[in-house]
C-alpha cells in the first residue's frame, strides 16, 4: 500500500508541474521575476529537427548563461537574518487576525527556512543541472548534423569562465550531449581568470569606471525607486503580508529576490514571499531591476555593447573551415545582455526612464536574461550560399540588419566588418 500511495503522490506533484509549467498565464507573476526568472516558463518546448530546403546544419556556436543559481552573500546573509526575523514577524500578525494570509500560507511560512552557508554564494543548483541537460538534448534533436552524438574533440569545443557555475553548468549540458561515460572524455578549455572574451567587461578599466562604479549609470533606478509607484508598492506588500508598518524598499528587494530564487529552484513548491506581490506590484519590482540592467547592461552607454564585438568576433571565427563542428561558451547574465545589445536586439523607442514605467518595452530581462538564457548561431550550408540561423531561448528570431530569418553569411560579416576587424579590447578599454 506503501508504495502505491508513494507512486500516486509522486503522479499528482509531476501533473500539478507540468500543469503550471505549460499554463502559465500573462498575469502569473511568476512570469516577471527578471534575471532569477524561471527557464522552464520560458524556453522553446518545440524541439523537433529545423530544416530547411537545400541546406544543411554544419556548424553551431551557442553562448549559454548558466543555470538557476543559489544567492550571493549579501542576499544569503539577508536571508538568514532579515526574512528569517520578518517570516515570525508576518506570522504573528496573521494568527492574531490582522493580515489577509490564510491557513495554508501560513504554513509554507512556518516551513520557510533558510540553511544556505556562505561558502556555497552563487553555486548551480539541481535545478540549474536539469536545465542544462535538458538544454542540450534539445539542441542536439534539432541539429543532428552540426551537433554529433559520439564525442570527439575535433568536432566539439566547450569553454566556461573561472567560477564554479558556469563550470557545472558546461559539464552537465556534456551529460546531455554524450552518455555518461562518453561525457567523461570531453576536453574543456582551460577556465581564465582574465577573460577578454566570455568576460570581457570585467577586465575593461574604462566601463567599470565609467559605467559600472558611475552613480549616473543608477540615476533612474534611483528615481523610480523613490517614485509614487513604488511608494504604492512598498505598502501593497506590507499590506499583503499583514504588516502594520511598510517595509523598506531594500527588504521588498530582498523579497523580490528570493521569491525569485525560490520559485528557480523548487519546481514542485512556492516561495511564501511571492505571497507579498499581485501582479501590479511585481511589474513595479521587474521594471526596478530592468532600469539597472538597461543602463549597466544594455544601451545606456556606448561602450557597454560595443566591447561585445569579443565575443560576437569568437562566433565568426569559429564558423570558419578549420574550427570544431559545434562550439559552447558558458558565461553570465551580464555575456549575454551585452552581446544582445550589440546584435541591436530588443531595443526600446526610448531609453528607459524612471519618471515611470514603460508597459510596452521590448527589454526585459525576465524574458530575454532568465536563469539558462542563451544565444546560438547555426551555419548552413545552401546550395546558393552559406546562411546564418539565429535562436534566443531556442525560438529562431530575426536579426534587425537580416531580411529573412535565414541570413546571408556574407551579408551578416559585411555588416558587423567592425566588430570582426576592428575589435582591440586593450584599446577600447584604455582609461585616458
């Protein structure tokens, strides 16, 4: 009887997964957890092989930000004392009647623990493996030909930055690639501490001064920080938790986080401080978090995406003769947005203003800079010319300087000739 209640349990926590998975509505704030969002709300689910007529996959080249990741210190330290603290705090309140959470919140509030240590700040999680194993079986059923089954280092190239997450995150997209035994044999390039390609902006002197340690580049995140609508918002989570005072604009952050982180790792459970937010307030705390990464990230400076000609340069050399048949870069949030930006991709009307939100912008890191977002450039071979196919999240898009969604190699190295040619880190990121 045992084992049978133990199956028909585990039956109903799979169906209620895919259920949410595959249902989640635009209301759902889960949908609007920025750059901690969720892969599996996300990606392309259709994975059969891409064809097209007269042409054939040859080559691929994919950069992939790691997957669902633990906190960084700061938000683990604030987990342990601020939430832990506010956790009793909103259950006080709720059981003496004041607060609107009902019984069964209460108790994923009375569950809620945190037993995260330091020493693990920003490790891939088990959810982050799955999502690269899952990733690249995908991958590999729609490019059978540029990706082979059976490893060998001729044909495969895999390369991560000096951390422990975009480390795991390579060797578990191997085990999803090759059998396990196979993905024992894969040679990885050596992981660099200076890193001019996969991390290029960490390594640029000129944008850390004058974006990334510039309190101009945080002006508007600033200001919409402080305006009537995150006021509004700040008092709406207070209220929704049954607090009788409003909580600080660094604690809802916090929340927003950890909702976030939560709702990452536990496919099967809920974060209790989701509960803090409907989805007007989490459309508040999104465009909070995609005003920074805008400015830092995006296009509101020059240099932030022109020095992503490094890596965009890495693509086009690894589509020529002598390079490996499939190439695979794991890098960061700040990799990808960079070289999205540089491929003039999901830009506003306008910059982005913190006077007050824009409802319609295109850049939003919980669609285009989830856990797992990644990039890939697939070669083929036509019989007129060779032509560039390009995937986001695995769904193929248009570039704006392409005509079609199959572009012409050609066209494509003549339109970046600059990114290609003229692309010198150490002069560009010279301080005068």
């Amino acid at each position: 009887m045992t084992r049978y209640f133990i199956l028909i349990v585990t039956t109903v926590i799979i169906v209620n997964h895919i259920f949410y998975a595959t249902t989640l509505k635009s209301k759902d704030i889960r949908n609007y957890l920025g750059t901690r969002t969720p892969y599996r709300y996300k990606y392309n689910k259709n994975d059969t092989k891409i064809k097209f007529p007269s042409c054939k996959d040859v080559k691929i080249w994919m950069v992939v930000r790691h997957g669902t990741r633990l906190p960084s210190v700061k938000d683990i330290v604030g987990m342990n004392t601020t939430l832990n603290d506010l956790k009793y705090e909103v259950l006080l309140k709720n059981k003496q009647g004041k607060g609107p959470l009902k019984e069964e919140d209460l108790k994923l509030f009375e569950k809620w623990k945190s037993d995260i240590s330091v020493e693990e700040q920003k490790f891939l999680t088990f959810e982050g493996q799955d999502e690269m194993i899952q990733l690249a079986e995908r991958m590999q059923k729609r490019f059978p030909n540029a990706i082979k089954h059976k490893y060998n280092n001729k044909h495969f190239k895999f390369k991560y930055t000096a951390t422990q997450r975009t480390q795991q995150s390579a060797r578990h997209f191997t085990l999803g690639l090759f059998d396990k035994n196979n993905s024992q044999n894969v040679i990885y390039e050596p992981a660099l501490k200076v890193d001019t390609t996969l991390r290029f902006y960490k390594h640029c002197d000129k944008w850390q001064k004058q974006v990334k340690k510039n309190p101009n580049t945080y002006k508007e995140q600033v200001l919409y920080g402080n305006s009537h609508e995150m006021n509004l918002t700040l008092q709406s989570v207070s209220k929704r938790f049954g607090l009788d005072r409003v909580l600080s604009l660094d604690t809802v952050v916090l929340i927003y986080k950890i909702c976030g982180y939560e709702t990452s790792w536990h496919k099967y459970f809920p974060s209790p401080w989701c509960l803090g937010f409907d989805d007007v307030s989490i459309k508040t705390l999104e465009y909070y978090h995609d005003l920074k990464h805008y400015w830092l990230d995006g296009y509101g400076h020059d240099l932030t995406y022109q020095q992503a000609c490094m890596i965009l340069k890495n693509m086009f050399e690894s589509m020529t003769k002598n390079s490996p048949t499939a190439t695979f870069l794991f890098a960061h949030s700040g990799t990808l947005l960079k070289l999205l930006t540089h491929l003039n991709l999901y830009k506003p009307d306008s910059h982005l203003r913190g006077i007050t939100k824009d409802e319609q912008r295109p850049w939003r890191a919980s669609d285009i800079d989830c856990f797992a977002s990644n990039l890939a450039f697939v070669l083929f071979k036509c019989k007129d010319e060779e032509k560039i196919l390009t995937l986001h999240q695995e769904r193929i898009i248009k570039l704006p300087m392409c005509n079609e969604e199959l572009c012409s190699f050609k066209h494509l190295k003549e339109f970046f000739n600059n990114s290609i040619n003229n692309c010198d880190h150490s002069e560009m990121c010279k301080i005068d």
